[in-house]
C-alpha cells in the first residue's frame, strides 16, 4: 500500500490504492498490500532507514574500524600497504557473502582474516573494540522516525526490525535502538549476524511475518536498498524504499536499479508512512 502523495489528482484511501477523480478506475501499485486492504504490519531496515550517519561521522567511523583491523596484521609482521589490501579482500569477501543471502558475523570474519594472514587473533577483543567505537560515535535517527513508529504502535500495527550487520554485534544493533527510545516498539529485532540469512535472501523476512502473526502478503518491509527490496518480495512481502537518507549512505553497489524503483513505492518522509497507515490525532 503506497502512502498518499501530495498534489496528485487522486484520493488515497487506507486500502492502499488510488481512485481516479472523476472516474471509476482503480490502479494499485506493485508491491503493495492486497487490493482492498492496507499493510497490517511492518519490517523495517535499521541502517539509513530508522539511524544513520552523516558523511563525516561516517568517513571517522570508517577510519577507526580500519585502525582496529589493521592493528593485528602490522604485528604480524606485514606492511602497511599489505594490511589495506588484505582489508579490501576482506571488504569484497564480506560483500559477495552478503550478496548471496549470508552475512559473517564479526568473530567469523576475525577468523577468516587471521587465517589469511597467519597465526591466532583475539576475536572477542576486536569485536569489542569495533563496537565501543561504534557507539562513540554520533548516530542519527532518521527525520520524524521518533514520532512515527511511536503512531504505528499506538495503532497497533506490529512492527519488526530486519536488518543486515556486518560490522558489529548484535548486541549493539539493540542498545542503537534502545538509546533512541524505538526498542519497545518492536515485536522482534531479527538481525543478519545472529541467523544463517541475510537480505536479499528471503529468511529473515519469512521469520520476521511468523514473529508478527500476520501473513506475507499483509505486511511491508521498508529499506533504502535493492537487498531490502529483493528480499522482501522473495518472501512475499511489499516493499517500500525509503530515500529520505539516501544522500548520506555511501554504499552505492547497493541502491536499487530503475526498474526496482519503478516496482517500489518511494517513502521520503516518514510522516506519509504514518498518515497512510495510522491516520487520525497523533
């Protein structure tokens, strides 16, 4: 079900699809809620959906974690130039992983990386240190998001986190959520790095509709990228791409193709997801 657009010449009702003033016509766009009845619950993507980074917050982060991971392979012994190159190797092992519907969590990709260099690394060490500087640095939530899933909740739409991890625990996706007040709001938290799916694979989001009670075909994930929107309908589900942040998310491999944005209905304002779903007083 796609949220109402402004200074269109059609009349969205909750049912998700849009009357032709003037005319009997209905039309329903792709990927949307069953003809007649709108979305009655919603996944959701965490990274530049509900938080993100800016531009700068995002190239300090970047920084820090590649100290973190070069650090071990300096005292291995190799070269400087040596460590970037292996952490590149690792950044594309990472992302084909990713691509095919698997993500290595933080201590497997520890172990993966000191098999190529040689010798045994502190795992939980490292892990932890990626996540102390995650959380030191300023994490944003998304415009209106705050007030949204706090709607969405009252209107009791269940509602489910499904997010890849790749470059923290799952324990700090939580405390992320919970330092700005969304955690309680959530039915389930379903994360890439605590399960043997990740998105575009379908799993998530088919244990995600079984979390929430309802079936695929009445929910809606929402994502800003191709991997959330592959996912989704794999497993049934609309989908919706949010944009409102695409400008601050520098993983360009994985914005959506034109023609996947032509089948996604464009989010830019969380406000719309909420008057297409919970209107009334908020």
């Amino acid at each position: 079900m796609p949220p109402p657009r402004r200074g269109t010449p059609s009349a969205p009702d909750r049912s998700g699809v849009r009357r032709r003033a003037g005319g009997g016509g209905v039309r329903r766009r792709a990927g949307s809620a069953p003809s007649g009845s709108p979305p009655r619950a919603l996944t959701i993507d965490a990274w530049y959906t509900l938080y993100y980074l800016s531009e700068a917050e995002r190239r300090r982060l970047d920084a820090r974690r590649r100290k973190i991971w070069t650090a071990p392979i300096l005292r291995a012994g190799l070269s400087r130039r040596r460590a970037l190159e292996l952490l590149a190797r690792r950044e594309r092992w990472v992302r084909a992983t990713e691509a095919g519907g698997r993500t290595p969590s933080v201590p497997e990709q520890v172990a993966t990386l000191a098999a190529w260099v040689g010798g045994r690394w502190d795992g939980p060490e490292i892990a932890e240190r990626l996540d102390r500087t995650l959380l030191a640095a300023e994490v944003r939530t998304a415009p209106g998001v705050v007030r949204a899933i706090r709607a969405l909740d009252r209107a009791g739409i269940p509602l489910a986190v499904v997010s890849n991890v790749l470059n923290e625990t799952g324990t700090v996706a939580r405390t992320l959520l919970e330092r700005v007040g969304l955690l309680p709001h959530f039915r389930a938290v379903l994360l890439s790095c605590e399960h043997p799916w990740a998105k575009p694979s379908p799993g998530l989001f088919r244990l995600a509709v079984r979390f929430l009670g309802e079936r695929p075909d009445a929910t809606v994930h929402i994502g800003d990228l191709a991997y959330d929107l592959r996912g989704a309908w794999a497993a049934g589900l609309g989908a919706w791409l949010y944009v409102g942040l695409h400008r601050f998310n520098g993983y360009l491999a994985g914005q959506a193709t034109p023609a996947e944005r032509r089948r996604a209905f464009p989010l830019r304002r969380w406000e719309d997801a909420v008057r297409a779903l919970a209107p009334g007083p908020r």
